[in-house]
C-alpha cells in the first residue's frame, strides 16, 4: 500500500509537472505525445480498414481473408515488429525520424485487425430485409452502405475503434525502447534509474489514459444505440424525392413477405 502511495506522491509532485534541466519533458506533455500516437496510428488505421470492412461486410467477399488476416495480425509480436521496422527505416531517413515512423506503423499494424473486424461485423449485422428495401426504392449501392448500413451498425463500428484505440495506447508504451516519446518514457527511465515510483506513476498514467478514452468510446457507442435503434430513429433520409425510413421499410417489407 505504501508503494501505491508513493507512486501517486510522485504523481502530484508540482516538480514533474514543470520542465526544467532534469525534466526537460513534463508529465503533461508526454501524456500529449501518447495521445498524439494514438491519434495519429488509429487515423491512418480507420482510412486503411473502414473501407475495406465496409466492402466485405456489404459484399459478403473476403470472409475468410478477414478471419486469417485479424488473425495473423494480432499474432505478430509487435515489439519484434517495432525493432525489424527501426532497422529498416532507420537505414534511410534519420534517427529521430526513424523511431516515429517505425512506430506509426507498428502500432498501425496493430490497430487494423479490430477496426476491420468491426467494420465488416457491423455492416453485416445489418438486416438483409432493410437492405434489400432500399435496393427496392431505387437506393444505389453506394446509399445503401452510406444511408443505411453505416448508421445502423454505428455501434459495432465504433467498438471496432474502442478496442483498437485501448491496445494502441497500451502498445505505444514499448515505443520508448527506441527512444521515442511518451509515457513510455518515464517508465523506462525509472526502470533505468531504479525509481520504483516512477515506474508505477507511469503505469498508472497509462492504466488512467486508457480508461477516460475507453469511457469516451463507451459513451459514443452508448449514444449511437439510441440512435440507431428503431424506436428512436425520428429523421428521415430523402432519396430522390421520398423519405426513407429504415425501420419503417423493414417493417413494411416484411409485412409484405406474409401476404
């Protein structure tokens, strides 16, 4: 218990939140340069692997690629990845360079195989009743996947993100093995400074982060629920010329289909 209360005396000592000659980078700013990581790898991981989970999931194509390439992708060790990545860009632009963009693209790697999974889940789960009205109304394929396949798997979309979002915040710690910033940081440079407090003050960082972004991910995928739910949907999108209700069409398709 002492060494939990250490650790957070460490944490709200006034001295490691102000920069100076033995702490050039505050605690602030490297809880800024974590979240810039994070930002940075799931961005380009959402470009990377919406679209292509947005067309697996409306085409029924790739399955399989989806399964074996999530797969492989979380089997890869990300710290052997990071190292191989350093060497190899390392031999072409310059040192400080070198570790951000090994990074980025380690921990990009790292973010695809949930957001892709989530993507491709959630325009799946979709019901074929709703699509396939939409399709009856003159919907181009295009406004299928935009108008009423996104919207209703919001959620599962957004869980795809969450999860991605919290193993990249967790894995961006082992960037600072090839000296690049972020919590990370502190907590190496307690381990080589044998400051027990500093390591679990970085640990605690890292744990604390990790659950204000998942809460903030929790709450999105909270709202988006209300949202896409049919009881809540009150919009209505316009199609060339007529509103469009998913619910609605779906009920009507399936009253339908008893006659």
């Amino acid at each position: 218990m002492q060494f939990f209360l250490d650790a957070l005396r460490w944490l709200t000592d006034p001295a490691n939140y102000a920069a100076g000659a033995q702490n050039p980078l505050p605690i602030q700013e490297r809880i800024g340069e974590h979240l810039l990581y994070t930002v940075v790898a799931v961005a380009i991981a959402a470009v990377i692997a919406l679209p292509l989970g947005f067309y697996i999931g409306h085409t029924g194509r790739g399955r399989q690629f989806v399964i074996g390439f999530t797969g492989a992708m979380r089997a890869l060790p990300t710290l052997g990845l990071l190292m191989a990545l350093f060497v190899i860009v390392g031999a072409t632009v310059p040192f400080t360079r070198a570790a951000f963009i090994a990074s980025i693209i380690a921990l990009v790697v790292l973010a695809i195989p949930s957001i892709l999974a989530g993507a491709y889940a959630g325009i799946e789960s979709v019901d074929r009743h709703t699509v396939d009205a939409g399709r009856a109304m003159g919907m181009t394929e295009l406004q299928i996947v935009m108008q009423i396949e996104i919207p209703l798997s919001l959620p599962l979309i957004i869980g795809g993100i969450r999860a991605s979002a919290l193993q990249v915040i967790a894995t961006a710690v082992i960037a600072s093995y090839i000296s690049l910033g972020g919590i990370g940081t502190i907590i190496s440079s307690g381990i080589g400074l044998n400051d027990n407090n500093r390591i679990l003050g970085g640990a605690i960082l890292v744990t604390v982060l990790a659950l204000v972004v998942d809460g903030l991910f929790a709450a999105a995928q909270q709202l988006t629920k209300r949202r896409s739910s049919p009881g809540a949907t009150r919009r209505n999108t316009h199609v060339r010329g007529r509103s469009f209700r998913p619910a609605a069409v779906a009920g009507i398709t399936a009253h339908e289909g008893k006659n």
